[in-house]
C-alpha cells in the first residue's frame, strides 16, 4: 500500500546533445523516447518501467519535478484525500499527463518542491529479461548505472527567522505518505534543529532526502552502483570525458554509501552511489548525526563539508 | 594536444585581488583558473547552472549557454557572465559577483 519507490526525475538542461552524451554515454542510461517538444526519457537497464529520467531543453538548469510510483491505483485516492486534509491542495492529472503514465497526483511539497504521484507507468522489461537472466547486459556504455536511486532537495532553513522547510517537507513525508525517516541531521544551541533528513518507503536507507540551505533548489540524484570497483570505473569513465567532478570517490557517513558528486553539462549535480547501506526496517531506530560530526556524516573519510556541498545547486522548481 | 593549432592564451586579470593568470582561448575562464590551481572566481557546477562564478567582465569573450536563472539577457548586455561558459578572446579583466551564499556574520546553523 502506498509510495513504492521513486519514479523518475525530471531536470531541465541547457545543450540537450550534451546532456545526451552526458546521460548516455558517461552515466549509461538507455535512452526509451523523445517527444515533440525535444524532451528525451531514459532508463538504467536493471529498470523495468519505461523511464526514470526526463530531460527538458531550458534555458534555466535544474528540475522540474520529481514523481514517486504507488502501488495500486486506489492509493492515489486515499492518498488525495490525505494530502488535501493535510491542507496541501492536490491536482489530479489524467492518464497522458505524465507521459506513458496512468493518472496522476500533482502537488507542492511544504518546501516548494514539485511532486507527482503515479500507479501506472508503460512496461518494458529490464535489459537481462526475466527468463534465465544474466547478471549484467552487453554494451552498457560508461558507468552502467542500474537505476535512479534517489534525489536530494534542498530546502530553505533561516532558523533565526523561524523557517524551517527540511522540517515542513519531512514531517509531510512522514505524516502523509508514510515515509520513515531513517537518518537526520540536529543542528543548533539545544541540537534540535532538523537541518537534514533522509527517509525511505523501501528498505534502502533513503529514496530521498532534503536538507537546509539558503533556497529551494535540487542538489543531486543519484544512480546506482554495486560497488566500489564500479564507483572507481565510474570515477575513471568521467574523467575520460571531462566531467567536472564535485567530490571524487568516497563514503557518507550518513547511509554508509559510496559516492561520486559530478555535475552535468548543465551543472545539475548528479552522484553515483553504491552499495544497500544496511536494510532500512521499519522498526529500525533513527539514526542522529550531531552538527560536530556533521562533516563526518556527509564526507566520512575526509571529514570535512567542502563549500559547494552547500552553496553549489541548480533550481528547484 | 601536439597536432592542434596553436591557441592564444590571454591574460586574466581579477580586478578584486589584481591577481593574474593565463587562459587558452579554448578553456574556460573558470576551467583555466581551476586547472592552475588559482583562486579567485568561486568554483562550482562548471556547466553553467549554480552561478557562483558570476563575474562582471571588461574584454571580449564569446560565451556558451548560461541559466538564465543567473544572468538576465539585461545582465548579459552588461557584461555579466557566468566563468564557466566564457573564453577568452583578448586580454580581460573580471570582477566577481557571484558570491558563495554564506553567512559570515551571523551563528552557522549546520549547513547555512
Ligand atoms: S560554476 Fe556553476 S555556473 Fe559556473
Ligand atoms: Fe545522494
């Protein structure tokens, strides 16, 4: 019952033959489709549903929206009717609205964010089959990530103003669409201001995450990888082409995951990351990082926030 | 790089600290600065998108596709352009505008 996963993504890019090479050749998602206004959808091969990623040609970088898939079409009603007594007003968009999906929810997180809910998204089946699968697909280009992982938002946080959206956003995640918050970050005088969170509907320890910063923007999303070998031939395939790489190779302390920070052509950030974590089980405790460790938390083997972590992003909306 | 033509490289000036570093007309402001090791000129997405290495520059240059999230076409009439999608195309002298948006006079709260 409810959100599933998350479904796709939808970021705005400035040179889509860029973008392309970007998305295809360096990250090695598949392409599925365009359409006639130039926007292109793309897959990792372990996906099973059409797309994960929407790119739109822009003359703004950053996303559009961000949708997450429930799992039977009641839950869009129930789930409507959660939002709407939550007091966030929801639009129900016909089956179309979002390309090869059923109907669709569409509304504003607490931080501004654009979100839809979907049931239904057009199957096409995952690059190894189903029957006697291989471990793996021939010809994957670049990285070869299997599927979009997550996303993180940044949400605004004034605290000496009293504005907390990492806080708004979570507790509607949690209250509504029955997240479980699995990670956070406690900031402040008395170490209780939420100045990050991670959260998750399956059992990996995040299908997203926001965290404070001046305005609304996205962050990064995330692609996964098994391992560290492959994180260190993703590393080695972005160089060959020139990505411009935010942090190289290294583990969060938050999650546990292997990681690369890279921009697109458009500056968007993207990161590869591998590795399950640990199994997020619903009775799992929460895990608490405190602002003296924060560096830790984010970059564990340095320790250190680098300065673009939170003031290098691309819009929210 | 041995059989491409020669490329002119022009002087950087970054007016703030009078600091000046060479740029290939095939690199970009920001590409150069970074490659060298200098500082400067905020560093961030390098694709145009975050706006940190907004600068105002006095020269000619030719610049590829900017968000306009950053720099209006008023602001690009003016001069206003992000480094990181700007080459150089004479000698030039830059100003920074884009600012790391961080509090220094106030408590840090985590990440702001
Ligand atoms: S570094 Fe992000 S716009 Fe130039
Ligand atoms: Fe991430």
């Amino acid at each position: 019952m409810g959100v599933m996963r998350i479904g796709h993504i939808n970021i705005r890019v400035l040179d889509m033959d860029a973008a392309l090479h970007h998305y295809e050749n360096v990250l090695g998602l598949l392409r599925a489709d365009q359409d006639g206004d130039g926007n292109v959808y793309l897959r990792g091969w372990d996906e099973w549903d059409k797309y994960s990623v929407i790119l739109s040609p822009s003359d703004r970088a950053g996303m559009n929206h961000i949708a997450y898939k429930v799992e039977s079409d009641d839950d869009l009603d129930v789930l409507r009717r959660r939002i709407e007594a939550y007091g966030i007003e929801v639009e129900e968009c016909p089956a179309g609205a979002l390309p090869d999906c059923g109907r669709s929810l569409r509304f504003h997180l607490p931080s501004g964010h654009l979100m839809y809910l979907y049931a239904e998204k057009t199957y096409v089946g995952k690059a190894v089959s189903t029957t006697n699968p291989d471990p793996w697909p021939d010809g994957l280009k670049g990285a070869g990530v299997h599927w979009l992982d997550h996303a993180l938002l940044m949400c605004e946080l004034d605290p000496e103003s009293g504005v907390n959206k990492v806080e708004e956003s979570t507790a509607f995640m949690q209250d509504v669409l029955d997240f479980k918050l699995t990670e956070q970050v406690l900031v402040g005088p008395d170490g209780d201001i939420k100045a990050a969170t991670w959260l998750a509907r399956t059992s990996t320890p995040h299908d997203i995450a926001f965290v404070g910063g001046p305005v609304k923007g996205l962050h990064h999303c995330a692609f996964f990888l098994d391992e560290w070998s492959d994180v260190l031939k993703a590393a080695d395939v972005m160089a060959k082409n020139k990505v411009k790489i935010d942090v190289t190779p290294q583990r969060h302390g938050i999650t546990r995951g292997a990681t690369i920070y890279f921009f697109d052509p458009s500056g968007n950030r993207n990161e590869t990351f591998a590795g399950l974590g640990y199994l997020a089980q619903p009775d799992m405790p929460v895990i608490t990082w405190t602002e003296d460790e924060l560096g830790r938390g984010i970059f564990y083997h340095t320790g250190e926030l680098n300065e673009a972590f939170t003031t290098v992003y691309t819009e929210g909306a | 790089m041995s059989d491409e033509a020669p490329c002119p490289v022009f002087d950087v000036r970054i007016a703030d600290t009078g600091e000046v570093y060479q740029c290939p007309a095939r690199e970009t402001l920001l590409k150069a600065m970074a490659r060298l090791g200098r500082k400067g000129i905020p560093s961030g997405c390098h694709g145009g998108g975050c706006g940190v290495c907004k600068v105002r520059v006095t020269g000619e240059v030719t610049t590829m596709a900017m968000s306009r999230s950053h720099v209006s076409e008023t602001e690009e009439r003016q001069g206003y352009v992000l480094a990181c999608r700007c080459y150089p195309r004479g000698h030039l002298s830059v100003e920074v505008v884009g600012k790391l948006h961080k509090a220094v006079t106030r408590p840090r709260y985590g990440f702001v």
